[in-house]
C-alpha cells in the first residue's frame, strides 16, 4: 500500500465543477427526528470523551481527563460498541480504542517517532485510518488492520506545503478508498484528495482553489456514499479571513458544490447521522468566551439549525454519531 512518487505529484479531479459553482440551499427545511432510539453522539469535551443521545440529553463521560492530557478527535466503530480516539496518555499522541460501555481501553498505535490522531473506521469495522505526524511537520495518511496486529500501510506520504491541514481521513462507505485533505505543494489551495487503499488513484475531489490559503478540510462521507461534507472558506474574502469556515456539500454523481451553513462563527467537523438524514457539526456562533463550541445539528442537506449541547462552559468538539449496540 505504499503510494509514494510522481504518481502522487499530478493529479486531476473529478467529475467536473458545473459553471454554476456553490449552490446555495433552503434554509427552511426542519431537521428530521433520528429513526432509531440507538442513536448515540460520542464528542470531545473539555479534554475527555463523552457520549450523548440525539437529542443532546442523556450525556455521561466515557473517558476522565488525567492532568493536562487531552483525549481527542473520538471516532464510533460500525458496530456501535467501540470507540478510537487520540490521547497523549502514553506521551505523544497515540489512537486508543475502548468500549462504548466505559471497559476494554487499550493502546491501539505506539509509533517509535510521531503522533498518531483523526482515527476513522471502514464501514465493516476491520480498518482505520488515521493521521501520523512528523517532528518535521509532515503528515502520513497510514492504514492498520482493527484486529490485534502491528502490521501498517502508509497509503499516501506527505507532500504539502500547509501541513497543519493535512489529514482527517475518511473511508467511502464500499470500503475502497479514502478521502483526505491536502494540497500536495500544488499551490491551489488545499482541496479533498482520494485514494484507493491500495494506495493508487490518487485524485482531487474537490476542485482548486485560487490561493494556498484557501482550505477544504474534515471531510465526511454521507452513509449511502453520495455526499461528502466538509468545512471550507471558499466564501471567503481574502486571505484575512481564511479562518471563516463552514459546512459546504460535494455532491459525487454531479459535482455540485452547496454551502450548507452562513455561520457568523466558525463552522466545522461535520458528521452524518447513521440513517444520513442529518448532519452534526460544531459552531463558535453562540462564543461568550475563547474557545467556546458548540454541537449543533441540521438536515443533510441544510436547513434548520438546532443547537444540541448547551453546557455552562462549552468545549465541544468532533461529534460522531453511530446506532449504540
């Protein structure tokens, strides 16, 4: 699986953008009511791991916060019964799985150099990928089998002129390949790239940008594959504003772009809800103090915006939904 070279270098994406751009959506349409009583949101808050209902209530802490040590960037398994998560416990960031019941936590990655974070799950629970770190700043997109195993692939090298952006992989629901962002020193902006998990293909997804400040980054594939949300400035102005981000849609069988949120904070980390009729993402909109955010939640292809976490102190960061089992 190890993808590296000019193969990686140029790359074309597709299908093609129609010359209509960002489509705009319906603002009215209500955010629909999860199908199952299952549903579960597991989210970061204020350094630890918890997991909540739907509807926001019901939330208890799966991990406790040790010292100064944050667990981070939670990802549910298919089957509702594990989480992966990102925690520095061990001393540098490395992924972690425990069950969704608060038992079972074990150390999943313990890479002699680097930091392991943004864990995701193939749709059938037998892989993750994630992100590795360099003391060089550079960024691997690396494989490994969910089973007892030291075994990894490096499936795409890093390559990228904005590094910091670089990552939260994303399997297709078929299990065949992987979307990521980067910018792979193309000087476009960084954009979604996609690979096969045998590491060829390797092709933008969404199309460039004019700047290398401008960014689509935390991409999510909707459950039925035919939907990637993600967060992006592409509505931005200038360079000044290249922290303006919010949930925009990549529509795969057309290409069509649509922004979702108009957000008067920062909108990011977008989540499908296991049936795909909604999306989870956080906001900075209702922000009384540095680093306030929020989860909130919409229809899947915009509409109304219903807050979910309402906490004194908000520190909420990367819901992900999945059916408890």
């Amino acid at each position: 699986l190890r993808s590296t070279g000019s193969e990686q270098r140029r790359a074309t994406y597709a299908p093609p953008l129609p010359k209509s751009g960002v489509h705009e959506v319906s603002a009215t349409t209500v955010v629909p009511a999860a199908t199952d009583a299952r549903e579960r949101v597991v989210y970061e808050h204020a350094g630890s791991i918890w997991v909540m209902q739907a509807s926001g209530l019901g939330g208890f802490a799966l991990t406790s916060r040790v010292a100064d040590v944050k667990d981070q960037d939670p990802a549910v398994g298919p089957d509702g019964s594990v989480v992966a998560f990102s925690s520095s416990r061990a001393g540098s960031p490395c992924i972690y799985l425990a069950g969704l019941d608060g038992s079972g936590m074990r150390l999943f990655t313990d890479p002699p150099e680097g930091a392991d974070r943004e864990p995701a799950w193939s749709a059938d629970g037998k892989r993750l990928a994630f992100v590795r770190e360099y003391s060089t700043g550079l960024r691997d997109i690396v494989l490994r089998a969910a089973e007892e195993t030291t075994v990894e692939d490096v499936l795409v090298r890093g390559n990228d002129d904005n590094q910091e952006f670089v990552g939260a992989p994303t399997f297709s629901p078929d299990g065949k390949s992987v979307v990521f962002a980067a910018d792979r020193t193309e000087g476009v902006g960084t954009t979604l790239w996609q690979v096969n998990v045998d590491g060829s293909g390797l092709a933008r997804v969404t199309p460039p940008q004019k700047g290398p400040w401008r960014l689509d980054v935390q991409p999510a594939f909707s459950p039925d594959g035919k939907l990637i949300a993600f967060a992006s400035n592409r509505h931005a102005r200038g360079e000044e504003d290249r922290a303006d981000l919010d949930i925009y849609l990549f529509e795969g069988a057309t290409g069509r772009l649509l922004r979702l949120t108009r957000d008067k904070g920062v909108a990011s980390e977008p989540s499908f809800s296991p049936d795909g009729r909604r999306l989870y993402f956080t906001s900075t909109r209702d922000a009384a103090r540095a680093y306030s955010t929020e989860i909130f939640v919409m229809p899947a292809r915009g509409g109304v915006q219903q807050r979910v976490t309402r906490d004194e102190i908000p520190q909420n960061a990367h819901p992900s939904a999945a059916l408890l089992k």
